[in-house]
C-alpha cells in the first residue's frame, strides 16, 4: 500500500490526470491529495481487492471526512441573550467555526442543574429563535440531569436548566441535549457520497482505537462544510481530536446504511 500525496498528483498534471481517478494494490490518498481531485471535478474510484480465494470484495473506505470535536455550548436566542447580557447587547465573534457563519463568541455563561454547576460555557453566535444548550453526558452527571441524545433543535421531552450572565439569570424549562454524532455536508458531498439528507450511515475511525460509530446522521445543506460531528466523550472514547480523519462505512455489508 502506498499513499499518493498531491504534489504527486500536480506532477501528473501536464501529461493530464485519469478521469475518473483509479486507486488499486490498496493505495490511499491523502487528504489533500484527495481535496485536490475532488476541486477539479475527479471522481476516485477503488479497484475491488481480491481476497486469497479469488473472491473479489470492496476496499476499505477512505479515511478523508474530518472530524470535528465540540466541547458543551449554548446557543441562545435574542431574548436570552439581551436577558444574560443587557439590553442592546449582541454576540462578539471570537473564532470562526467550520460551518459557513458559525462562530464561538466571547460570551460564555454559567449553567446550574440540581447537583452542581459548570460555569464558563461558550455561546455560539449567530442567536437563533430557540435557546438549545448540548453537553456531554459526563456533564449530566455533574449537573445532575439526564439530557436524551438527540439531533439539533428535537428538544421534546428534554430537560431544562439555569443559565446565569453577568446581567440576569434565565430558566428555560426544555432544550439541554446530548447532541447525537452527525455529518455536516454539501449537496455535492452527499452526491459523492450517494446519501441523502436525514440518511444514517456507520462511521470507521482509524486510530489508536478503531470504533465504530453506529447511527450517524447525515445532514444535507449548501452552507455545509465536510465535518463528522462529535462531543468530547465520543473523541476521548475513540481517542480522536479535531482534524482527524473517519471514513463511512458499511462493515462490509449494506445493511449499515438506513434511509430516514
């Protein structure tokens, strides 16, 4: 197996580049090597590796969808965030995140459950129309509640928590999630990937720890950006940080993918 780095591939460029790009004998690209066939329209294919009985069977996937590690956030909307902050007050970008007009700002807040308290807790910006706060479940046990794993905005049945800003106090009665493992992606992406939006896919890490993530879902739009999403107790379970690469996975089998 070898792996075929992009200046390889722009050493290639003047006698021209294969059309559809043909990997075989187990060879990878590497992520930029890869980044840089996809920006000129190239698909990759992968020959079948044929097994010592003469059996064809598929590749293993490619490791070239970054991962992206979310520590707990809030997200607040307009009305909490002149409550926690005063009056005319708006969000001050601090770092640019990965999807398109996402940023961490400057504000962070302090949540107080039952049995404890976690203070400093980033908001992110923009403000949407609902206060959603994702934590950890090690968090949960600090906090003492028991947020259910859901996607983004699915805030039925879940508890509630004290959020306390340097100008006020507010006491939303829903909306604490365990944010479940997603994939942000593009119409392109999803095309290349051949899944749609709401589609739930298996999920190989390639580390120290090889896990895989079972149940992830897809999430299809034009801001998108390529990025597996996870939480901080996911990462330290299968020992990955952000900007790590995962590849989709059947496990050899179709079965692993699921529609809806």
């Amino acid at each position: 197996m070898a792996f075929i780095t992009e200046s390889q591939l722009r050493a290639l460029l003047p006698q021209g580049l294969p059309n559809p790009f043909r990997l075989s004998g187990g060879d990878r690209l590497t992520p930029a090597a890869r980044d840089f066939l996809r920006d000129r329209g190239i698909p990759v294919t992968e020959a079948p590796v044929v097994s010592s009985s003469g059996e064809a069977r598929r590749h293993k996937p490619e490791a070239d969808i970054p991962v992206g590690v979310s520590n707990r956030h809030i997200h607040l909307s307009e009305e909490h965030v002149r409550l926690l902050f005063g009056q005319g007050h708006t969000l001050m970008p601090m770092k640019a995140l990965s999807q398109r007009g996402q940023f961490a700002a400057h504000e962070t807040v302090s949540l107080a459950g039952p049995k404890g308290m976690i203070k400093n807790v980033r908001v992110l910006g923009p403000s949407r129309g609902e206060t959603q706060v994702e934590i950890t479940r090690t968090d949960g046990f600090l906090l003492g509640i028991q947020p259910p794993l859901r996607l983004s905005g699915d805030h039925a049945d879940t508890p509630g928590i004290a959020l306390y800003g340097p100008k006020g106090l507010v006491v939303i009665e829903s909306g604490v999630i365990v944010a479940k493992a997603h994939i942000h992606m593009s119409p392109a992406d999803a095309a290349r990937y051949g899944v749609t939006h709401g589609d739930r896919v298996s999920v190989q890490t390639h580390g120290q720890r090889p896990l895989t993530f079972g149940e992830v879902a897809i999430r299809v739009h034009a801001d998108f950006s390529l990025d597996f999403h996870i939480d901080t107790d996911e990462a330290n379970a299968a020992f990955l940080q952000q900007g790590d690469y995962v590849s989709i996975s059947a496990g050899g089998s179709d079965a692993a993918w699921a529609k809806g």
